[in-house]
C-alpha cells in the first residue's frame, strides 16, 4: 500500500486500488462523507465511509483537524464536483482533535482577526494553506529569476553596525549575559564592554554589505529577514519582513527600473503558472468579498486580472517634480480631501497620495523617479541640478510603495560631503566608503518588500495574514 498526496490521486490518470491517504479531517458529513486535506492542494479529497460497518465509536472521532490515515481504493466519483474519490476500506484515527475545544471550526467562518490570535493554527484554513503555498513559490521564483541571470546570491548580515536608512527604526541587539547588561558609570548599558565591543543593530536592510559584493561579483542579490521598529500600526508594515535586494554594478537608473519591472512581472507570472488553483480559490474568495460592499465601492477587476494586467502593460514611468504637478491640480488635494495637502514641490508623498496616483489617475503600476535629495538616503546618487537624487519608488495598486531603490552615488568626494552634512561620523562608513576609493563604478539596486508581493498576489489586505508569524508593536506571541 502506497502513501499518495492528495494532489497526485486528484490528479491521477486513472483509479488506483490500495491506496494511502493521511491528512487531516476539514469536514464530515451525513456519517459518510469525509473530507481530507494534507497540505498538497488546496482541495480536498472525499473518502466515503462505510458507516454500517464501523463504529459509531469511530465516527465520532471523525472530527475538524484529526488526523486521520484512510486505506481505500481511488475510483471515478459518482458525485458531481470532483473526479475521484475513495472507497475506504480501514479507518485509523492518529490524532484525535476536539470538537468541543478546536478554536478554528470551519463552518463558522472565522475571521481574519480571529485567526491573527491563533496564527499557529490559521494555516488549516484554505485561505491561509493557499497564501503560504503562494508565497513559497514566489521565494523559490525570485531565486530562479536571479539565478537564471547569473546573479550571486549574497547573505548580509543580520547583525549589524550600521543603519542603512538612517531613519533610527532598529532594534539593538545585545548578548544579556546572567549578570545583565554591562552598565558605564552613568547606569546606561556599556556597549564597549558589551559582546561586539560597540552599539549593533538588527539589520533594515542588507544594502551596503550587498554594495560591496556588488563591486567584485557584479550582480548579486540578497533575501532575507529585516527588522524595523515601526511605530505605528499599519496594514502595510510589519516589524520582521523579508527583503529582496539586487544590487548591479554598471547599472544606472533606467537599467534598474529595467530589472525591477522584469524582475515583478516574472515572479508574478511564474505564480500564475504554478499556483492555479490556489490563486483560482483567492480569486474566487475575493470576488464574494467585493460583493459585500456597495457597487460604486466595487473593484473593476477581480485578482486574476489584475496580475494579469501587470503582465500585460508597462510601468509608467513619471518623474517626481512631474507627479507633484498633477497632484497639486487634483480634485482631492485642492478640496483638502486628503490629510496631507501637497503644496510645494519637495514634500514627501504620503501613501494616500501614492494610492491615488497609481489608482485613480494612471490605474497601473507607477514608477516614480528623481525625488528631491532631501527626502531620501544619503548613498542616492545626486544628479546634475544638485536638488534630485537618482532614486525610483515602485507604486502598485491597493498596496502602494513596493519598491524602494536607486543609483548609488558613486562619487567619493560627494558621498563624504552629504555624509559630514548629514552629521555622520565618516570612520562609522569606512569601510563604505573603500568601494569608491577602490575601483568605484556606476551602480544601482532596489528593496522590494516580500510581503507587500504576497500581499499583491493573493488580494489580501492586511500584511499580517500574508506571513506565517507576523511581528507587529505589542504582539510576538508565537
Ligand atoms: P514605507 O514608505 O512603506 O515605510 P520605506 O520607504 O520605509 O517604506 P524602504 O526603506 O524603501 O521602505 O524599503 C524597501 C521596501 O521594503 C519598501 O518599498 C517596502 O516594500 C518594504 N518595506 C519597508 N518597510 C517595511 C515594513 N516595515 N514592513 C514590510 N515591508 C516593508
Ligand atoms: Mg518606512
Ligand atoms: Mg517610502
Ligand atoms: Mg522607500
């Protein structure tokens, strides 16, 4: 007797005798019909029970979320809805589950703010099995993209010295040794005598490691947990998210929002490919959703035509000074309809502003291109009118920024002058600082957000249902 997925006897070519199913129970019905679910596909296989000749002891086990392994024969289902079925011919119980106790039962549809608090079990629902399915194709996808263009893949440290975005958001990290940790005279922690000998952070990003390998290796790219201390609760930030970094040498500004668009619409299709039925489920979960809401509220296109509307169509690209324009003489802004009235060019852009951009006014994926220097990190590369900086934001629909990234300023002289302006000690960066008095180059790369893709790709809303253990501000129970 052959242990078979679920996937391979919904997919097998004909019916199959003695056969081994083991996964989980999701329902049982009328004494008979049991419907099981091992994690290789989003449906479920139907065992029909012989219920004269087993226990009523038996059936009552055959609970949500007891594990189960059935012997049977597949055969063609006389049933609508499904081509297979098994006839059960033996019933083992492995794990019992308790009706009265199980937190998750599936008829009554939970919600997903339910589920947050019991995010160890919320992947035994099918909307979850089918985003952590999807997500897992698209970490495998972003690694065939790079591999198959001979990028090296490069792990930057966790641990880190320096803080790449200089916007403060990080996590200090020290060893907490028994007798706690080393304090100076004042009382404050003592990181000299601490286990790195100076302040570490966890990392928000591997840019300027990846920068360095950049320099020798050509094209690498990083993938990996970062961590930032977001202040604020946001559908859009978590505290641990995973980053995507590429980083090309010889590459400016047009051959990075080149690769970075290349780079999207592969994954997505390569998700489109391998994913159908999940995405299928998502598609169809989403479309009930929209129904509840008020037609004028109603999305125009439903999840499979959205990705697909990135496939098809190019990015617009709009420079920064070009989209405060229109901006400013929209409707919103001028009625003071949005929270954050753009007046002067040199403002940054607030993520209603983003949104309105990519979905009411160009209604498809946005790049915008040469902010203002003052706005953005100190390694953008300055360009020629000295005010704007070679540095690109990547906008999508529902979502907002999904990208981040830039030329790199490659210039030593000019990278050392925006760093003694912006109060950094140059001895921190040294060893930033040596790609450009070594052989420096043109040089560009960008951050995507993994989870703001996932996000994107499963038409989920809220970044905390598209990872396995979301960290947020007050909550990293799990
Ligand atoms: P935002 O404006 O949304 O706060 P950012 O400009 O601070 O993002 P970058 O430093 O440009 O972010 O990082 C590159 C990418 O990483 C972003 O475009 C986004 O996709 C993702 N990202 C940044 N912060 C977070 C976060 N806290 N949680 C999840 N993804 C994030
Ligand atoms: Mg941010
Ligand atoms: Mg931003
Ligand atoms: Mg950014």
């Amino acid at each position: 007797m052959k242990h078979i997925k679920v996937k391979d006897l919904l997919n097998s070519a004909k019916p199959l005798d003695d056969v081994l199913v083991k996964g989980w129970v999701r329902t049982f019905r009328n004494n008979q019909f049991l419907a099981i679910n091992d994690g290789s596909t989003i449906n479920n296989i139907q065992c029909v029970v012989d219920f004269e000749n087993t226990s009523p002891e038996m059936l009552k086990r055959l609970t949500t979320s007891a594990a189960v392994a059935i012997h049977g024969n597949l055969v063609e289902s006389q049933g609508a809805g499904q081509k297979y079925e098994v006839q059960v011919t033996k019933l083992e119980i492995l794990g019992d589950s308790d009706a009265e106790t199980y937190p998750i039962q599936l008829r009554n549809k939970p919600s997903l703010e339910f589920l947050r608090e019991n995010a160890h079990l919320r992947v035994r629902t099918n909307v979850f099995g089918a985003i952590m399915r999807v997500r897992s194709v698209l970490s495998f996808a972003i690694h065939q993209y790079f591999q198959e263009k001979g990028f090296v893949y490069v792990n930057t440290p966790i641990i880190t010295g320096s803080d790449a975005e200089g916007a403060g958001e990080m996590f200090r990290v020290t060893a907490l040794p028994a007798t706690g940790a080393p304090l100076n005279e004042e009382g404050k922690v003592d990181y000299k005598q601490d286990f790195f000998g100076k302040e570490t952070n966890l990392t928000v990003s591997g840019q300027l490691e990846a920068e360095t390998y950049a320099m020798s290796l050509g094209q690498v790219y990083t993938f990996g947990p970062t961590f930032r201390a977001e202040n604020s609760n946001t559908s859009r930030h978590l505290a641990e998210f995973w980053m995507i970094e590429p980083e090309v040498a010889f590459n400016d500004l047009d051959a990075n929002m080149d690769l970075a668009e290349d780079f999207i619409q592969y994954v997505i299709k390569y998700a489109m490919d391998r994913c159908q039925d999940d995405l299928a489920f998502l598609n169809q979960r989403l479309a009930d959703e929209e129904k509840q809401k008020p037609t004028a509220e109603r999305s125009e296109m439903g999840l499979l035509e959205k990705l697909q509307f990135v496939l098809d169509n190019n990015f617009k690209r709009v420079s920064y000074t070009e989209a405060i324009d229109i901006l400013k003489n929209s409707k919103p802004n001028k009625n003071k309809k949005f929270n954050y009235i753009i007046e002067e060019w040199g403002a940054d852009l607030q993520s209603e502003h983003e949104r309105f951009l990519v979905e009411k006014h160009f209604k498809c994926p946005v790049i915008l291109f040469d902010y203002p220097a003052k706005i953005k990190a100190f390694y953008m590369r300055l360009n020629e009118d000295n005010q704007t900086v070679r540095a690109m934001d990547i906008l999508f629909p529902g979502i907002g920024e999904i990208v981040g990234g830039s030329q790199r300023e490659e210039r030593l002289d000019v990278l050392q002058q925006k760093i003694a302006d912006l109060g950094i000690d140059e001895k921190e960066l040294w060893w930033y600082l040596d790609t450009r008095r070594f052989g420096t180059a043109v040089h560009s790369g960008f951050g995507l957000g993994f989870e703001r893709l996932v996000l994107f790709v499963t038409g989920m809303t809220n970044i905390r249902d598209v990872i396995p253990f979301p960290r947020t501000p007050q909550n990293a129970e799990f």
